[in-house]
C-alpha cells in the first residue's frame, strides 16, 4: 500500500523540479505555449509547465563577432584584404527568435556582404585614412537592417586592410616622392625668406653707410678669427671713395676748345 501512495508523490515532485528554471540577470527565455509565443521570463526563478511550455534563452550580453577576411575591390580598382570586428547585443528577445533562425549567423553574414559593399565604393586612400569614417557608415547600415531582429549593433571596427606586395611597394615609392617633394618645396621657401631678408638689409645699408661700414668690419674679423694664411688689410671706405674720385679726375680728357688762362 505503502508504494502505491509514494509512486505518485515520486512523480508529482519529478514533475515539479522538471518544471523549475532559474535565469541569471543576462538572460532571457522566450517561453511558446503549445507553439506560440506567451511571454519572455526571467531572469530569477520561475516555472514551466512540461511538454505544454517550451523555451528558448537569449544571452543579453554584448557579443563580439570577428568578420572574416574579405577580398574586397575599391573604387580605384586595387584588391585588397578586409577584416573587421562587430559589437552586437540583443534589445528584444521576442524578435531575435521568432522574426530570424538564428541571429548570430544571419548577422555575421550580413556584415560580410556590408563591408564589401561600403568598402567598394571608396578609393584605397580613403580606406587607410578615413578608417573611423567608414566605420561609422558600416554601422549605420548593419544597425538599420538588424533593428527589425531585434539586433542593436553599438560598434564595429576594421582591424587589418591587407595589400599586395606590389602594392605596399607602390604606396612606398609615392610616400618617398611625396617627402622629397615636400622637402624641395621647404628648402625653396627657405631661399626665398633669405633672399628677401638680404634684400631687407641690403636697403638698410645702402641708406646708412656706417653700418656698412660695421659690417664691413665685422666681415674682417670673422676672417682674421681663422686660422688663414691670407692677411686681410682693411681700408676705411671713406679712403676708396677718394680713390674713386681721383680716378674720375684722371680720366677726364682735356677739351681743346677751351684755352688755359695764364
């Protein structure tokens, strides 16, 4: 008699642990009553109706996706290799089960297809340096096409753009081009600020002429300082200018027509 009462209470409390289930605060179960969608549960404890109730759990935390490399072609047609990483989370776990089959897949691939085609239609410059750009378009797109699964994506970065050998090769030889430009166009504007400035003090000279004089100078100084063989005698500039006059004088020829006075 004794086991005929204690077989069922043995099944009553199979049935009731059977029945018992316990979420953590990242997790959601979507509960479907007899196929249809009831109620999403959790988390803490709660229980569940067996065969009648099933249910399927949702992890709320943010996930991180590596994109797999993609072979992708620019707008300036150079092939190159893009990878990226996606960070995605759930907001509605109703939607993420019941409007996609598996929403973990279908977002990765929907990345995949979004890098090739943001990633085409701009130049290779471009992908190397607008990178936080074209991160940000990417996003957007994969954000707005996975709003309708309950998705919401918070970022997505591109880790690695991969070019041919010949190619790095290229890029090398324009950035040297590039550097030698710039430092010819540097050293052409250092010409021209000089030139200017000896123009400046040229001017400044030529309406003062003791200070010609002090440069002058100083010129026979800096000259003595050295160790030469060569001895500099300087002349004060008042003496050539007499020299000049005298020069003048001298060449002067004598005019035939005008007869000397005695």
């Amino acid at each position: 008699m004794m086991l005929a009462y204690l077989v069922p209470v043995v099944l009553l409390i199979l049935l009731l642990l059977a029945s018992v289930r316990i979420l953590p605060e990242y997790r959601r179960g979507v509960v479907f009553f007899l196929g249809r969608f009831q109620d999403v549960k959790g988390p803490g404890l709660f229980f569940l109706i067996p065969v009648v109730q099933k249910m399927q759990v949702v992890d709320l935390r943010v996930i991180t996706m590596d994109v797999p490399e993609q072979d992708v072609i620019s707008r300036d047609n150079v092939t190159v290799r893009v990878n990226a990483v996606l960070y995605f989370r759930v907001v509605d776990p109703e939607r993420a089960i019941i409007q996609v089959e598996n929403y973990v897949n279908a977002t990765s691939q929907l990345a995949q297809t979004t890098l090739r085609s943001v990633l085409g239609k701009h130049d290779l410059d471009e992908m190397l340096s607008e990178r936080d750009k074209l991160n940000d378009d990417i996003q957007e797109i994969i954000d707005t096409q996975t709003e309708a699964w309950g998705i919401k994506v918070a970022n997505v970065e591109i880790k690695h753009v991969d070019l041919d050998e010949s190619m790095i090769r290229a890029i090398a030889r324009q950035a040297e081009a590039e550097r030698e430009r710039r430092a010819k166009v540097i050293h052409a504007e250092g010409e021209q600020q000089a030139a200017e400035k000896l123009v400046e003090a040229a001017d400044i000279m030529s309406r003062n002429p003791a200070a010609l004089q002090l440069r002058y100078l100083q010129t026979m100084s800096d000259m003595s300082n050295k160790n030469a063989s060569t001895i500099v005698f300087p002349l004060p500039m008042d003496i050539m200018e007499a020299f000049k006059t005298m020069a003048g004088f001298s060449s002067r020829k004598p005019d035939p027509n005008v007869s000397e006075e005695t």
